[in-house]
C-alpha cells in the first residue's frame, strides 16, 4: 500500500537569541519544587544560570518544602542574575513580577521589555502573552492595542512553528489585513499547517483548492481536505461532490483516509465511509504547486 506523501515544508525556525531556554524540555515545575535549595544557593553563588533561576523562583514565591520565606528582593536579585546570562525563563519571571506587582511597582514598560526578551529566547508562553497583549491591550497597565505590534509576534511565531499564528497568518495574506493581499503567501502559509495537522488548518486550505487561491483549482484535493476537517464542513465537501467524477470522490476519500491512518488521526467527518485500502495505482499528493517547467 503505498502511502500518502501530502507536502514536504521544512520549517527553518528564526534563529532565538544567546542562552535561550535553560530548562529546554524539563519539568520546571517539578524541578522547582524537588531542588536543594542550599545546594543551589551555592551553585548561585558560583554563577550557575539554572541554580539563579531556581533559588531566586525560590525567594520570589516561597518553597515551603524547604523552609524557605519569602524575600521579594533576593528573589529578584537572583533572577536578575539569571536574566544578566540570558535565561528565557528569568526574563519571564521578571515580567510576571512587572505585571502583578510582585515585590515591585506595577511597570508596563519593564513587564513589556521583560516579556519580548523572554518571548526572543524562546519562551512558549512569552510568545502568546505578548502577542495577545498587543491584540487585545491592558487598560489596567495602560497598555494599548497596536495592530503593527501584534502583526509582528503573529509573523514570528509562525516562523517559529507555532501553528495557530500560520492560520492567522494565513487569513491575514488572503483578506488583505494589515499586509499586502497575497493569495500565494496565504497557501504557503496554510498548508504549513495543514502538514503539522494543525486543527482548523484543513478547512482553509480546502477553500484554496477550491476556489484555486494561491494553487491551481483541484476538487480531490479540496473534498479530501473538507473530509479531514471538522464536521461541520461537510456541506462544503458535498458541495464539491457535486462537480466531481464517482472516480474523483472515490480517490479523495482514500487519499483522506491515508492521511488519516499514517498519523493514527481519524477525523469524524469520516465516519460512515467504508476504507478502501488499494490505493497502489495513486500518484504521491503533494499540496505544493508544480514548479514552472
């Protein structure tokens, strides 16, 4: 059975600032709250990055398992620390420390700076803070909506993968919103989506297929996306089986259950069709356009 190859994007990430992440896939949690914290008060003290973060995450918010109070200026000091050396995860504190006003007056520009700092370095939860920060505002901290701000953080979280700002992205591209109308801009950035099978990704990039938005019009294509979407989409597919062949239908259903069994993914818009499992005499499908000869 040969299988299902849909696009082959190879995602070259924004290259993040010095030191980035210190805890790079790790438990921080978990690892705050088991950690010596004598050890890494010495360990601090001798300028390792991790133990900083640690003690000062420490001092800011207390580790009763260790006996430790409170103390808002060492744990701010030793986060500083940590920051100074360029951990993503300090910055964040601190900017957290900005925004609620712990252990420091409320500060909209330092909890700004702190947060893009954090959000360069690769900090998942900076990047989406300040995004929406810049979408929806914060009138108790006095910060504004800025459309050009927010436009920039959904560009560069979908370059660093983030699939939920290529979807955005996407939309942005094709209705025109804040950038140049590109229909071509608009599917390369949809179908990056649809290869990380981002939820929501499928149905938009069956309206490309459909309507030839960026890619030359294709009905398999468009019905196999519609199939792979939410329930609610199909209406739209059974609107495009109405202009398709039983041949074309039969191979969009097929190709939607390739998709679906290579990523043991099963999408409900799916159920009630019967899989046929000889699809040996089917091309390889690709999203991407055929290159100019």
């Amino acid at each position: 059975m040969i299988r299902l190859t849909l696009i082959a994007i190879l995602l070259v990430l924004s290259p993040l600032a010095q030191a980035e992440r210190v805890f790079e896939g790790e438990k921080v949690v978990e690892i705050f709250q088991s950690q010596d914290f004598d050890a890494n008060l010495a360990k601090a003290e001798e300028g390792d990055v991790r133990a900083q973060y640690l003690v000062g995450a420490a001092y800011l918010y207390g580790l009763e398992a260790q006996e430790v109070d409170v103390d808002h200026a060492k744990g701010l000091h030793w986060l500083k620390a940590a920051a100074r050396q360029g951990a993503a995860e300090a910055f964040d504190e601190l900017a957290i420390a900005y925004r609620d006003g712990i252990g420091v007056k409320k500060d909209a520009s330092k909890y700004e700076a702190y947060l893009a700092e954090s959000a360069e370095r690769g900090m998942s939860s900076a990047r989406l803070e300040i995004m929406n920060l810049y979408r929806y505002g914060d009138p108790e901290l006095g910060v504004e909506k800025n459309e050009e701000k927010y436009l920039r953080w959904v560009i560069n979280n979908a370059e660093a993968g983030y699939t939920s700002s290529m979807i955005t992205l996407s939309l942005r591209y094709r209705e025109g919103r804040g950038v140049e109308k590109d229909l071509d801009k608009a599917f390369e950035w949809i179908t990056r989506a649809v290869v990380l099978d981002a939820p929501f990704s499928h149905r938009d990039a069956a309206e490309h297929f459909k309507n030839g938005w960026g890619a030359e019009q294709d009905l398999v294509r468009a019905y196999m996306l519609y199939d792979l979407a939410s329930p609610g989409s199909s209406n739209d597919r059974d609107e495009v089986a109405e202009r398709m062949t039983e041949e074309e239908v039969a191979e969009a259903i097929a190709r939607s259950w390739q998709w679906q069994l290579e990523r043991n993914s099963f999408a409900p818009s799916s159920n009630g069709y019967r899989y046929q499992p000889d699809v040996s005499d089917l091309e390889p499908l690709s999203l991407t356009p055929e290159p100019d000869q």
